[in-house]
C-alpha cells in the first residue's frame, strides 16, 4: 500500500463506533461501505447515515450491504470490525470465507481478545485502541458526543509493531478529525482501556454514578492484581490522563445526551447480549488462570448477562443489589 494508493474502508458493524469511524471517513472523502444486519441496514439503504454532532448533522456517502460476501473485500482494502466481541468470532469466519490473507483487518473493538481471534485467520491484523463517545439507539442514526475533535483512535501492528498499512490508517483518520497516531505497543494501551471498561457493566445495571463507587475501584484493583500476576503491561494513569486532555467535553448531539457506555446501549436497546464476558469476564478468566480472586469481576460479569438476557431496563438496579451479589 503506497501513499498513492486509494483505501477502501470495509465498516463491519456500524454502530456507535463503527458508524463514527466509518461516517467521518465517508465525509473526508474517503471510499466506506458498511455491513450491517436488520432494521439497521434497512435504514440505511433507504435514508442513509445520519452522523449528529455536537455541532451538525452529516450524511456520509456509505454504502450499505448486508454481508461481507456484497462487500467484497479485496487487495488493499481495510476491513474494521466494530461489532460488539462476542459477535467477533463468526464475523471472522464469514468474512476469512470471502477474503483473503492479504486484507488488512483492524479491531476497534473493546477488550483484548479480539485481535487473538481475528489473528488465527488473517496475518494483518491490526489492534485500535478507541476513545470515542458515540450514541446509537436508533436505526440509521449514530450520535457522535464531541467536537471538533470527534476521538482517540490510535493504531498498531497486532501483536506489536507498526508498518505501512498502520501509518495510512492513521493519517486517513486525522484527516477525518481523530486524534490518531501509529504505536507500536497498542495493546498496553488497550489493556489500560480494558480498566475503563470494568465499569460497563457497572453503569449498565446501576447508571454513570455507579462508576464514582468503590465497586469499580475493587474491579480495577483485581484487574491490576491479575495483569501483575500474568506479566501484562498496560499504559500508567498519567499516559492515559495525558492522552486524552485534547479531547473536548461531551455535549448532546442531535438532542440526544451520552447516558451510558455501550453495554448500557446493548441493554437500552434490548439486544439479548452484552459484551461482559470480554470486558470483565477477561479479568475473570486472568485471575482463574493465575489464582488471583475475582470477586467483583465475577458478580459483574452474571448480572450484565441476567440483564441482557431478561431485557432488565438499564440503570434499573442499586448498587448495594451489586454489593449483595459479590457478597454471594
């Protein structure tokens, strides 16, 4: 891939994040098409993206298909999965049956297994590390929370390393207004991510407050036990604090105020799954493979899938019901 050369961007999974990425590289010029799924993709075949900000509302040029095969990935095109991780397994498969090995795949996805997953089936992988306040409860709409600057999105070679493939994608982005550069450690920048992401379940059962409790700090601290123990290194408080004093505050867009994290969203939205066990069920699964205890991980990780599979309402729960249960 020389500088010349155009990219497509293939959006697998244009939700709040996908739908962000993938419309604001529509709108800087760059060629999109997204797959999506549902009364989704029958919005956008019909109305289009509409992308709000704090400051507009977009129509990209997308094009919408319904699976990878209508994509059809090719040489040179970059293929992001946006989709919630516990979907990422037979995205891979569907797509790895209609792409081949030199197609260059980027996680944008919470968690740390993703990048594992999408490795067995494709040698370029790459790892994005997403800070990204983003909407979507509607078909076809996505609310992006803040601007000018519309993110984070840093980019690395998956498991290290940065190349070529990685320094496009991370020009191509701040030319779409993310913040973004190409780090050869971005996986130490999402396990830090992952320790933000312990609170999701926290705020999809109990609401943003819950994230102020010592619930999530008693989360974290067994995440930092489990990473010493299993030798992991994630970027320190200061990086991180560092990294994101650019980003302006978050503001309604299109009317719509930023009222949780996507795992708030999964259950706002009534979709039966939640992404817990990749988020906390990861720290479970280090502390179970290294003897550190868990507790709150745990008792996280059963009332976010009881959640998503009662379709409880979201924020509907006490933090002392949370207290009770890791107590249990």
């Amino acid at each position: 891939m020389c500088e010349a050369e155009a990219v497509r961007y293939i959006i697998y999974g244009p939700g709040a994040i996908g739908g962000s990425i993938g419309g604001r590289l529509a709108a800087s010029g760059q060629e999109v098409v997204v797959i999506a799924r549902g009364a989704h993709l029958e919005a956008l075949r019909t109305r289009g993206l509409a992308l709000w900000t704090p400051e507009e509302e977009l129509h990209p040029p997308v094009t919408a298909v319904g699976t990878p095969a209508e994509a059809a990935p090719g040489p040179g095109d970059v293929v992001v999965l946006a989709m919630k991780s516990q979907g990422t397994e037979a995205a891979v498969i569907e797509l790895a049956a209609v792409a081949g090995p030199d197609v260059a795949v980027v996680c944008a996805q919470n968690g740390v297994e993703n990048e594992r997953v999408t490795l067995r089936r494709f040698p370029r992988t790459y790892a994005l590390c997403v800070v990204l306040p983003a909407t979507h409860l509607e078909p076809g709409v996505v609310n992006l929370h803040i601007a000018p600057v519309s993110g984070i999105l840093d980019v690395g070679r998956y498991p290290v390393g940065v190349d070529e493939i990685a320094e496009r994608i991370s020009a191509d982005l701040r030319a779409a207004s993310f913040e973004s550069r190409a780090v050869d450690d971005v996986m130490r920048w999402k396990y830090r991510k992952l320790l933000n992401n312990l609170g999701n379940a926290l705020d999809a059962a109990c609401g943003m407050e819950a994230r102020g409790t010592d619930l999530f700090h008693q989360a974290r601290e067994e995440a930092r036990a489990c990473y010493r123990a299993a030798g992991v290194a994630s970027a320190s408080t200061e990086e991180d604090r560092q990294r994101r004093e650019s980003l302006p505050p978050l503001r309604p867009a299109g009317g719509v105020e930023h009222q949780g994290s996507s795992s708030w969203q999964s259950l706002a939205r009534g979709t039966g799954s939640i992404e817990a066990d990749w988020l906390n069920g990861e720290i479970v699964l280090m502390g179970r493979l290294h003897g550190v205890p868990t507790p709150v991980n745990e008792a996280l990780v059963r009332i976010a899938n009881r959640m998503a599979r009662e379709r409880i309402i979201p924020g509907s729960l006490r933090v002392e019901d949370i207290q009770a249960e890791v107590a249990a």
